[in-house]
C-alpha cells in the first residue's frame, strides 16, 4: 500500500470506507460473530458462576469475584484482536489483496487504523456483555468508571498491532489463529489477571512487567475494584498510571503493525 496522501479529510473518508467495508465483513460472518461473543460469555459462566471464587485465601480464586473482572474483559481484549487481526492479514495475504491496495491511496497505517476501529466496536460489545454477565451471575461489586472505556480502546489498539504483526510474519491463517493462541494463552493467566504474584514463583515476577496485559489488568483493577489497595506509582494515581504506560506500549505495538503489513505478496 502507498503511503498517505491527501487532506486529512481525504484520509478520514478512507479510513471511514475500509471501516465499514471491515464491519460488513464481519457482520456476514455469522459463526465469527456468534462465538465472538459466546467464549467470553461461557467463561463467566463456568468460572463465575459454576466454578465461583473461594475467599478463603487458598486455591486459583481466592479472591472475591470483583477481583477477576479485569481478567474476563482480557479474555476479549486480548484474544478477539490478537485472532481476528492475525487472521485477516493472512488471508489478505493468501488473497494477494495488500498487491491490490498497494495501488489505492490507502496506507498501510489506514488499513490497520479502520481494522481497529471495527475491533474496538465489537470489543466493546463484548466487554459490556461480560460486565452484565459478571455483576448478574456473580454478585462481583464493580465500580464502574469512565476510565473503562480508555483501557478497552487502547488495549484494543495494543493487541491489533501484535495481531498485525503475527499475520504479516506466520505463512497461514491457520498459523497466525496458533500463534495468536500460543502467544495470548500465557500472557492471560501470567499478567495479574487470575493467578496473582503470590501464587507465581518470585524469580517469575519481574517477567509479568513485561505483559501490556498486566498493565490492563492492574489499571483496571484499580478503576473497578478499590478493595484491591493497589498502590500509586511514582506519586500517580495507578489507574491512570497503568493507563499512561499501556498507551505507550499500544503506540508502539500499532507502530510495529503498520510497518509488518507487506505493501506486495
């Protein structure tokens, strides 16, 4: 793909165009869009409400149900655009479709920017129905903050970038779909989202910093459940910290995205 030219409003129009064009796709994909929603879904009901926490201070969830909020709205911040994106640059790949656009004025950034806008809308669809699932099913006691809506946008942006790049580098779609499971499985259970540090070997707590999810995770945790005492970082508020941080690792992450996308296969 060519890179930008225009007037900003000309690259808003071709961002809104691939955008809808994107959500269209989606939308006629009835399995896609079915189990997009139902993973999430099922999750809160095996461990919300059939597995249920244990506040004892012993086992997986010792914790109270408020506590593992941040963990269910991961599960599609993480998945959904790490699958979606890796899978769609593969097969855009397979299609020889980036040879297409390479002809149009569109850039590889615009691509990647309106794909993450029609993630970020069915996210957070997804995530609104977690929250309903979760404070139903569970009783969870969520305070539920404006500083919701940022994390999911910019977490969206974060994995779509990794996502993008998983599907410029793997030779399939079936290779992007396992790597984006290889990679989002362990950095979903070791980024402070169901197993917490104390249950985690010492010598592994310095690599869960490394996790952008952890970050999610801690933030949050911090927006939605008080009872969690997370502590300031440098004098910040840790919602907003954590916040701060992930914004940066997400423009990094898209960055890396944009520039993996081939202009030619």
């Amino acid at each position: 793909m060519s890179d930008p030219v225009g007037s900003a409003s000309q690259r808003l129009a071709r961002v809104r165009a691939e955008t809808s064009a994107g959500w269209r796709s989606f939308v006629r994909r009835r399995t896609a869009v079915f189990f997009t929603f139902f993973f999430p879904a099922i999750l809160v009901i095996i461990f919300g409400a059939l597995v249920r926490t244990d506040p004892t201070g012993e086992g997986l969830f010792a914790e109270p149900a408020g506590y593992y909020v941040p963990g269910y709205l991961a599960v599609v911040v993480l998945f959904t655009p790490l699958s979606r994106m890796g899978s769609e640059v593969a097969r855009h790949r397979e299609g020889n479709r980036f040879e297409k656009l390479a002809t149009t004025p569109l850039s590889r950034a615009e691509w990647l920017l309106a794909q993450t806008i029609v993630n970020a809308v069915i996210i957070a669809i997804a995530c609104a129905l977690i929250l309903v699932l979760v404070i139903a099913l569970t009783g969870a006691e969520v305070t539920l903050s404006a500083l919701l809506v940022p994390y999911v946008l910019v977490g969206v942006v974060c994995f779509c970038g990794v996502g993008a790049a998983i599907g410029s580098y793997t030779d399939s779609r079936d290779g992007a779909i396992a790597a984006s499971n290889a990679i989002g499985l362990p950095l979903l259970f070791l980024s402070e989202t169901f197993v917490t540090l104390d249950q985690l070997p010492g010598w592994f707590g310095p690599l869960v910093d490394l996790s952008p999810l952890t970050y999610f995770a801690r933030g949050v945790r911090a927006a939605t459940y008080p009872a969690a005492e997370a502590t300031t970082v440098a004098g910040v508020d840790p919602a907003l910290a954590n916040l701060a941080v992930l914004a940066g690792i997400a423009a990094f992450a898209f960055w890396i995205g944009a520039r993996s996308i081939p202009r030619t296969d």
